[in-house]
C-alpha cells in the first residue's frame, strides 16, 4: 500500500496520533501514542473530511502504535464505525487488539433504544388524551376478556368439571370471612354512630329526634351497609387477590400450571371469587347491625331516645324490600371486587413493582365500579319504586 496522504499530530509521549493512509481505493487508519485523558488527539471530524475526501471503499483500522488508552479511543473508534455504516463504506477492524475489539462489540451490542428520550420532551395534551382513551380501550378489552373466561369456569363448576382444591376455599372463606370482622365492626359502627350524630342534629331542631331509628336503619340497610362493606373488603381482600396471583405470576406459578393443563380460572380465580360471593352477604347483614347499634347508641345516650322506641321505630321503617335491596347489591359488589383483584393479578408483570402497581390497581379498579354500580342500581331502584 503506498503512501498518498497523511497526516500526523506531534509524536509527543503525551499524544495520540491518527495516521490516515489512502492507495485510492482503500484507506488505513493508523493511531499510535497515548490515548488519555487531557491527551493532545485530533478533532474526529477532521479525520471524517478527510474520509470524505478519499471517498473510499474500505477503512482498515490499525492500533500497532498505541502505547497507553482509555475510554477516549473507544469512543472515538465507535463515531468512525457510525460513519461508514452512514456512509456504507465496510469497516475492518480484524487487526486490532481483542481487548479493543471486545469492548466495541460491547458497545454496539445494545443500541439504545428508540423512545428512551421521549420523556424528556414535552407531550402534547391531545397525546395524552389519545393515550388515555387508548389505555381503556384496552382495559375495556381485558375486562370483557376475562369476565368471558371467568363465565366459562363458573360453567365448569355447575356441570362438575371444574378443577379446584375444596381446602382452598375453605381458606378463603375464613380469610375473607371470620378474619374481615374485627375492621367491619368498627367501620360499620362508627358510620353508624356519624349517621346519627348528623342526622339528630337536624332532627332535633324539630323535636323529631325518634326519626333518628328511621335515617340510621334505612341509611344503613339500603346504602351504607353494603357500600362500606365493599370499600373494606376491596381495601383488605381485593389488593390481597391481586397480590397473591401477582407473585404466582412473578415466580412462574401460573406458567406451571398451564403447563400441566390446569385453568389458572378454575383453580386460582375460582376459588377466590366463591368465597368473597358467600362471605360479603354475611359481612353486609353483620354491618347493617353494628351500624344500627351505634346509632341507638347515640340516640340513647344524646338525644333520650330509649332503646325500646329506638327498635319500635326501626320495625315500622324497614321492611323486607330494604333488606333485599342492600343483600342484592352485597353480591353484585362481591363480583366485581373478585374480577378486579383477580385480573389485576392475572395481569401482573414478572418484577417485584409490578406487584404492587396490581394491588393498588385491583383497588382503584374495584372503588370505580362499586360506586359505578351502586349509582346506577339506587337510581333503578328509584324508578321502580322500590
């Protein structure tokens, strides 16, 4: 290869130098000297000019001469790959040690990837909007999805096929039963005590403090029984689902099963939303009379209304109808309190994160639809007349 060009830096021990060697068709990048830090090296885009000059085919790079480097040389290495692959111009590097070879090997191996900077720019309202409404779409989609799969295993059940362990839900019982009592006592009792302290004080303007009994109960049976109910027990079992079946997630359980041909439906969601279905009724009548309790508590002890007229009043205002209509609504937020833990759960990324983001989802998720679904059954409820 003879020599047409080159250019050299000062051969000075604390320099590096690039040599740029060109016979027409081919050039050969020679760099020599020392590569450090605070180092004396000529700008990479001279040395791009003068590529672009040669127009050549082929650059061969040369480190016979280097006597000292540090990360500098890889870098400036890896703008000169970046410009011949711009430029398709073939890169030869064979000649070089393997410790530098390996290095940028390393570096090319992982691109960094599109987007990673996009959250350093500013997005634009109607993207958020655009993705917002895409976001539930999709969920709207894996909601309907699973509630069909969830249908599908309940079938399974009914004609004897599905595939459950009965201990399981003799756990779950427990756990979203007995163990819920002890929160479901003191909420439902200091509802039921706030329910009456703000209705009393209005009532007492008229002298009308037994009509205390009537706000209490009615409030309680229809409403606030089988709303605070459902709050807790999306707070307490909800999340518990969610992280449950996010951790099987995490640790391949669920892909274990599948493997062996076992619904993941049947034999984990199954189980869980059978026990919440037979256990929220319960918990609903259980807070229904903590409630009514706290408030002939303060009916008694506030306003001199005796605890016989206090029950008198309550068994002439309720009647069966309230009942039914707090019982229905128990089981209608039980559904929907399993679905969300469930999904959520089934949903659920392979990192630690991630499971907590199921569990805080699976709560929010169950808030909207029981607030959701309880207005829309008191307005029906209203237009029937019942």
């Amino acid at each position: 290869m003879h020599s047409s060009q080159a250019t050299e830096q000062a051969s000075d021990a604390g320099q590096g130098k690039v040599r740029v060697i060109s016979n027409g068709v081919n050039v050969a990048l020679e760099f020599s000297g020392h590569w450090l830090r605070g180092a004396e090296i000529q700008s990479i885009g001279a040395v791009l000019e003068q590529l672009d000059d040669l127009a050549a085919k082929c650059v061969v790079v040369r480190d016979d001469g280097l006597t000292a480097w540090d990360s500098r040389l890889p870098s400036y290495l890896l703008k000169i790959a970046d410009y011949c692959d711009a430029k398709g111009v073939a890169l030869d590097m064979s000649t070089m040690s393997d410790g530098l070879q390996n290095l940028l090997k390393l570096a090319r191996a992982v691109p960094e990837r599109a987007g990673v900077r996009r959250s350093e720019e500013r997005i634009s309202l109607l993207i958020k909007i655009g993705n917002s409404v895409l976001d539930l779409t999709k969920d709207s989609l894996a909601l309907v999805r699973f509630v069909g799969e969830v249908m599908l295993a309940l079938r399974a059940l009914l004609i004897g096929r599905a595939r459950f362990r009965w201990i399981d839900l003799t756990i779950f019982i427990q756990d979203t039963g007995p163990n819920a009592l002890p929160i479901v006592s003191l909420i439902s009792l200091l509802v039921g005590l706030i329910l009456a302290f703000v209705g009393a004080l209005q009532l007492a303007m008229f002298g009308a403090q037994i009509y205390i009994a009537d706000l209490v109960a009615l409030g309680t049976v229809r409403e606030m029984g089988p709303l605070m109910t459902a709050v807790i027990m999306s707070g307490r079992t909800g999340a518990a689902y969610a992280a449950q079946l996010g951790t099987m997630n995490v640790n391949s359980e669920i892909d274990a099963l599948k493997t062996m041909g076992i619904s993941p439906l049947e034999f984990l969601v199954l189980p869980r939303m059978l026990a919440l279905i037979l256990m929220m009724p319960l918990l609903t009548m259980y807070a229904d009379l903590m409630g009514i309790l706290g408030g002939a508590l303060v009916s008694a002890n506030a306003f001199d209304v005796t605890m016989m007229q206090y029950y008198n009043e309550i068994a002439k205002a309720v009647v069966l109808t309230d009942f039914c209509v707090g019982f229905f609504k128990s089981l209608v937020f039980a559904v929907l309190i399993a679905v969300a833990g469930c999904m959520r759960g089934m949903q659920c990324g392979r990192s630690a994160s991630a499971v907590g983001d199921a569990a805080t989802a699976a709560v929010v998720d169950s808030i909207i639809y029981i607030v959701v679904s309880d207005s829309v059954m008191t307005l029906i409820c209203n237009q029937l007349k019942i």
